[in-house]
C-alpha cells in the first residue's frame, strides 16, 4: 500500500507524488535564493523548505500541479515540514490529477446535494427559501466543490458544504431542545452565512484568496449577493424578513474584530454565531488530533488562541449515526 504523508516517521526520507498548493521563491539573510512550498496528498498538507535552489526552478512549477518530490520529514517550531532534497514533474505513467491528491468531505457530494434539498423545504418562510434557492441555484457547483477555508477548518474539497450542513444539523438539536426559536431563519442562516466563500476563495485547488476576497471579504460579498437577490426576486428590502435575514448573515462572526460589522441582536443570529464557533472548533481539534499520537500534545493551534491540544490514549469516540434526515 502506498504511504500518506501523514505516515512518514521524524527524518524518514522518502519519494512520493504531491500536489503543489503553494510555491514561492525567497532568500535568507546571507541573500541565497529558497522555496517555501507547500504540499498535500489526501491526508494531509505540509509546509516545504528546498534550500539549495535556484531561481529558475521557482518557474518550472507552478501551484496546482502535481510534482514528484524526494524529501525528509522533519518538524520545525513543533510543527511537521519536509526539506525538500529533490523536486521534478511527473513523468508518463505517474499521476498528474490534482483531484486525487486532495483532502475531500467525509460525505459524498449526491449526499451533501439531497440533504441541502431537504432542508431547503424546512424553510418555511417564503421569502427566505426564494433568497436561499436563488443563491445556492447561482453558485451550486461552487457550493459542493469549494473549501470553507484557505487554513484551519474545513480546508478541503466540499468543505463549505459540509461546514454548512453541520451547523444545521446542530441547528436542527437546537430547535427541538429549546421553544421559540425560528427554524426558517437558523436554516437559512446556515446555508448561507458562508456563502461568501465562493468568492472570496480562488477554489478547492491550490486554494488562496481572490483580489475581491482580501479587499471585501465573505461576509459583506454574500450580502451583497443577497440584496442582489431581493432585486432580481422582486422582494422589499425593507420588509423584516429582509432585514432578519441580511442581519442574521451580517452577524454570524459574533464580534466587530472578528469582521462581522453587527453583533447579533437576534435570538437566531446569537444561535447561528454560536454553532458557526462550534463546528469550526470541533474540526480544528479533529485536525490536531489525526496529526498527534495518543499521549502526546500537538503543536499549538493558532484557530485554538495558540492552545496545544492532547491526545487521550483510552478515548473511545462514539461514531456518528449514518442515516440522518432532515
């Protein structure tokens, strides 16, 4: 069986084909050119370092390509890296698929696509299911394919999907535990809080952010798309519901320096902040956890306020139920 960079022990060298997610040519302080790079294979992404370069291999390669590498693994600041001893194209006969080499959604995208059709219909409120199936019609393809993140959580193909479907489906315990909470508005809150990604995120391949994402940012794109919408729907922007809704979205980073240019002050706005934290939170540990060994600590995680995470030895997670519905 074909070894996964995550397999690789401390200073083992190895071969191995990877797909270049980043590649840029600097210098040390003595002025000698280098790569920083990073690679990835369906397991894991890793940052690169080839220190004896020279400029005219930083234009052989280029960002979503696969490549073929020697290197040794090593970990630098208490964080996993190789150093890169050789690098080259592949060759005929080795893979050249980008698709194959990347981290994907634990759930299958016919999978995601049903269980977002579903909970479109539990959204009861007629103008929000319009705003919400105008939108995800708009950018389908985007919304199964992109990552909810350049980094940290949910950084993989179909992640924004999956990051979305999860927060409803928290969203769904939330309304069953407590009374008056508006279901339509968490549902639609939660299809479409990060919506914005499509646009802010160059896409699942060699992921980076648009010139439009730096200088905007998701929150304030998907509202726009969301007035956008009213017009094209012929909907009052005026109307509460419009105002609830935008609101809700506009809110869902909870704090003015996190980007959300409201604090929520609606009871589902508060709701879908919380989970939103939840969820991402739960997924940045998930990803610590597969990179440390029972018993040990991880490296710090900067989406954790810089915390270490452990890794239980005895722990014995329950695994989630398969078959859930809306």
């Amino acid at each position: 069986m074909t070894k996964l960079l995550k397999d690789y022990q401390l200073e083992e060298q190895f071969e191995a084909n990877v797909l270049l997610k980043e590649l840029d040519l600097r210098r040390t302080q003595q002025g000698k050119p280098y790569l920083a790079m990073v690679v990835a294979d369906r397991s894991m992404e890793i940052k690169g370092m080839k220190w004896d370069a020279d400029e005219a291999e930083a234009t052989q390669f280029s960002a979503g390509q696969v490549i073929h590498i020697t290197a040794i693994r090593q970990s630098y600041q208490d964080h996993p890296q190789l150093r890169i001893l050789d690098m080259r194209a592949t060759q005929a006969g080795e893979p050249t698929d980008a698709s194959d080499f990347m981290q994907a959604a634990p759930i299958k995208r016919e999978d995601m696509e049903e269980e977002v059709s579903q909970l479109v219909f539990q959204i009861t409120n007629a103008t929000w299911q319009r705003v919400v199936r105008y939108l995800l019609n708009k950018f389908h393809d985007e919304f199964f394919t992109y990552p909810a993140a350049k980094s940290v959580h949910h950084n993989f193909k179909g992640g924004l999907a999956y990051h979305s479907l999860s927060i409803a489906h928290l969203a769904q315990a939330v309304v069953q535990q407590y009374d008056n909470i508006n279901g339509s508005l968490l549902y639609a809150g939660a299809l479409l809080h990060d919506l914005g990604k499509v646009l802010e995120l160059s896409g699942p391949v060699a992921t980076k952010y648009t010139t439009v994402g730096n200088l905007i940012g998701h929150i304030t794109l998907i509202d726009e798309q969301i007035v956008l919408a009213a017009h094209e729907l012929k909907l009052d922007l005026n109307s509460e519901d419009m105002l609830v809704l935008r609101h809700t979205v506009l809110a869902h980073h909870g704090q003015l320096e996190y980007g959300s240019p409201v604090r929520p002050m609606i009871k589902e706005a508060n709701i879908l902040h919380q989970l939103d934290e939840l969820d991402a939170n739960i997924q940045t540990f998930d990803h610590a956890l597969e990179q440390t060994q029972p018993g040990e600590f991880s490296s710090r995680q900067w989406a954790l306020d810089q915390r270490a995470v452990y890794h239980p030895e005895n722990e014995e997670p329950q695994a989630p139920e398969k078959d859930r519905a809306f």
